[in-house]
C-alpha cells in the first residue's frame, strides 16, 4: 500500500465494512454468543466510566471481538492460586448467554485482576513495540490446573483450547475484562501485553481522527488496536509496525481472523514507517524516552502523535518535519518501553520522605526529570508549584532539541529528554 502523497482524503469504504463477513466470523468462532454478551457488559463498564462517548469508537468496541486477539494469555501467581483469583470470571462467562451486560462487569472485577498486575503497571499497563505475539501458541496446555508454560515461572497460561470447559470460561471472560492482559513471557520476564480497553478508548478519543486520516501505529501487538482503528477509518487507512516478525505475523492473523486486514510491517518502531507515509496520526503503543525525530519527518503538517511518555501520555501538534509541541493528557499511562530503545532511566528517590511518593503526579515529575534534577530539588518544585498534575507539562520539539517542560516551553522549569547524560544544547535549567 503506497502513500496517497497529497492532502486528499477519502472517507472509509463503509459498504466494505458492512460486507465483512460477521456471519462466517460467527460460524468459525464457537464463542461468539458468549463472547457478544460479554463485549456488550465491557462496552457498558466503559461508558459508565465516562468513555466512548463518540459513537463511531463506541460501535467498533461493541462490534471487534477481542478474544480473537488473545487467543492465550497469562496471569500472575501459580496455577492454583490462580484458579482461585478468578473463578468467579468463569461462572459470568458461562451465564453471558443469558445475562448480557453483568458478565462483563464481573470478569472486569474478577477476571484479570491477576493480569493487571501481570502487566507491570498499576490496571494501566499497555503493549509495549511488539505486544500479543505468537511465541507458544502452539503449545499444549497442561493436564492439570491452567498450564504452567516452560519459561513462564510465576505466571499461569489461560488458552482458548484448554480441555477444560471451566478454564476456557475463564479465558473468555478474563479477554472482555477491563484490564491489561499479559501475553508475551518470556524467563518469567513480561515482555508485552493487551492493553487494558478503557485506556485503548481514552486514547483512541484523544487521537482525533477523522474520517480519511492515515494512521500509523507503533507497536503491533495482538492486533487489536490495529482492527478498531481498521474498523473507524477502514484497512486502507491503517498501518501497524512491530519490530518481532513473530508478533506481526500473529496479528496479522488475528485481524484475518476478525475481518480486518490493514498493512501490518515489521521494522523498528523508532524509524517510523516511510513506506505508507505521510500520516495523519502516529499512535504508539510503547513507551519512549523521546520522540523519534522520524515520526515527525512521515506526518503531514497539523498531525497528531500520541505516545506513553514518562508515566504520561504526550499529544503532540506537528508543525513540520523538525517542530512539534503539545501537552501532556491528565491520565496515568504505564507501557512497555519501545524494543530496542534500552531500559527506561532509574527514577531515584534518595533521601525523599514516603508521604511525597504515594503522589501519582510528584511520581510523574521523578519520572519527568530523571537524570535531570535531583529528587529533593524536584520535591521543592513540585511543592512550590502548588503540586502540579500531568496537564501542566508538555513537550516541545524544536529541530535537533526536544524537552519537558512545567506550564510554559519557555519558562523556567525545563528537562531534556532521552538518555541521562545525552548531550543536547539546552538552555534551560
């Protein structure tokens, strides 16, 4: 799929959306009345929340079946002990048929709790560069309780083909569960997961689209991203970028599976994707330590980035290929660092008091400025500045200089970004 190479844009092929096959779809998928129940309580706990509140994203949570997309997944604790945490999630799922709307609420109370924190952050967690992949797929559950899969020490594998009628309830419902879903494990290491629906709403929302937007996501994962935004904008519309060709091809068949099939590459995230360029929207679905000054080169002028950033998540105005500006959303947003990136900076916290850490937005700025200010310093601004919030922040781009910065890119309190010890003109303090 080549670039349009010009500003114009063409609705989405509603006529291919609804010529989808939902009945074969349905007659290949066992759990599909189930499954439908479920997705309709998952979509009522979100609204309830106060999201999807545009109707197009409304209708693509209730119409993409997200079971397709995590076809296995893990939750934390040993097999027995998860077998306990979410029981409950089996029995909703087993009445979804006939009660529609309370099984997702259970699952969502019950059902991947476990995952949650399976997926690194406090219910927040996200796929990180690559998410959802195939590694195991093929692997036989275990005998006894849910399987326990070599490598996989500490985490207890949930599969959709599970011999045992009460353990697939359970995958099911924990799959409509508003929570993050671990998929990936590897040496007892997370290394990617589903993100939890109701953050996947919030920033499908902040993105802005429109119809005829290109959009570009980092970071593939299961997929499912990728086929809600397939289903706003239609196939031609979407791109989705993973640097494992093990992930790509499974979400990839994924989407096969759902009806959805918009260009899925693999290639580094941080170089962005030149080849379906320009963009309209960039979404990442990892987190970086700074912004790819390639994202900026393959967005049309008055693109939209939206990237996990520092415990944050960063919208971002493009000017051109060399300026970007925007600011922070009030959300708390923990994902995944982009593959091949390195680890995210040590936030120290030396010589700071407890009561200061238990504040998510004093968190935020540690994570802001690490590597850049001490941490008593950063106590002293974040008192001072009556303890700002998220929204307060933003990030400039300004050709070869990017940085963090607290009410005004010009104003006192600024940080670069990237790697401690990076070198960049700066000139603020």
């Amino acid at each position: 799929m080549g670039s349009t190479g010009g500003s114009t844009r063409s609705a989405p092929d509603a006529a291919g959306r609804v010529a989808r096959p939902e009945r074969t779809r349905r007659e290949a998928d066992g759990y599909a009345q189930e499954a439908a129940a479920l997705r309709t309580g998952l979509v009522r706990e979100i609204v309830a929340g106060g999201g999807l509140t545009d109707p197009a994203w409304r209708t693509a949570f209730e119409e993409v079946p997200r079971h397709l997309f995590v076809p296995y997944y893990y939750e934390t604790g040993a097999p027995g002990e998860a077998g306990t945490a979410v029981a409950a999630a089996g029995t909703a799922a087993g009445a979804a048929s006939t009660a529609a709307g309370a099984p997702g609420t259970a699952a969502a109370s019950t059902g991947a709790g476990a995952a949650g924190t399976a997926a690194g952050a406090p219910g927040t967690a996200a796929a990180g560069a690559p998410g959802g992949g195939a590694a195991g797929a093929g692997e036989a559950g275990e005998a006894g309780e849910a399987g326990a899969v070599r490598g996989t020490v500490g985490y207890t594998r949930l599969w959709r083909d599970d011999p045992h009628p009460l353990r697939r309830a359970r995958w099911l419902a924990g799959a409509y569960a508003d929570a993050p879903l671990a998929t990936r494990v590897r040496d007892g290491e997370l290394i990617t997961s589903s993100s939890q629906p109701s953050l996947m709403a919030r920033m499908l929302h902040a993105l802005q689209v429109r119809d005829g937007d290109r959009v570009l996501e980092i970071g593939a994962g299961t997929g499912y991203n990728a086929a809600l935004l397939a289903h706003r904008l239609g196939d031609a519309h979407v791109t989705t970028l993973d640097l494992d060709p093990e992930i790509t091809e499974a979400a990839r068949n994924h989407l096969a599976a759902a009806g959805f099939r918009p260009a899925v590459v693999t290639g580094d995230g941080a170089r962005g994707c030149p080849l379906h360029a320009p963009y309209d929207r960039i979404i990442a679905t990892c987190a970086v330590a700074s912004i790819p000054f390639a994202w900026l080169g393959q967005c049309r002028p008055d693109a939209l980035i939206l990237t996990p950033l520092a415990t944050g998540l960063i919208a971002l105005r493009v000017a051109d290929a060399r300026h970007a500006e925007g600011r922070f959303l009030a959300i708390p947003a923990y994902f995944v660092p982009l593959r091949g990136s390195g680890p995210p900076p040590q936030v120290p916290t030396h010589g700071l008091p407890s009561r200061p850490l238990l504040d998510d937005s004093f968190r935020f700025l540690l994570n802001v400025a690490a590597g850049h200010m001490e941490p008593v310093e950063a106590l002293a601004l974040w008192e001072h500045e009556g303890r700002p919030g998220r929204e307060r922040y933003g990030v400039t781009v300004r050709g070869d200089r990017q940085w963090a910065w607290l009410d005004d890119p010009e104003g006192a309190y600024g940080w670069p970004l990237g790697p401690p010890g990076r070198l960049q003109p700066f000139p603020y303090r």
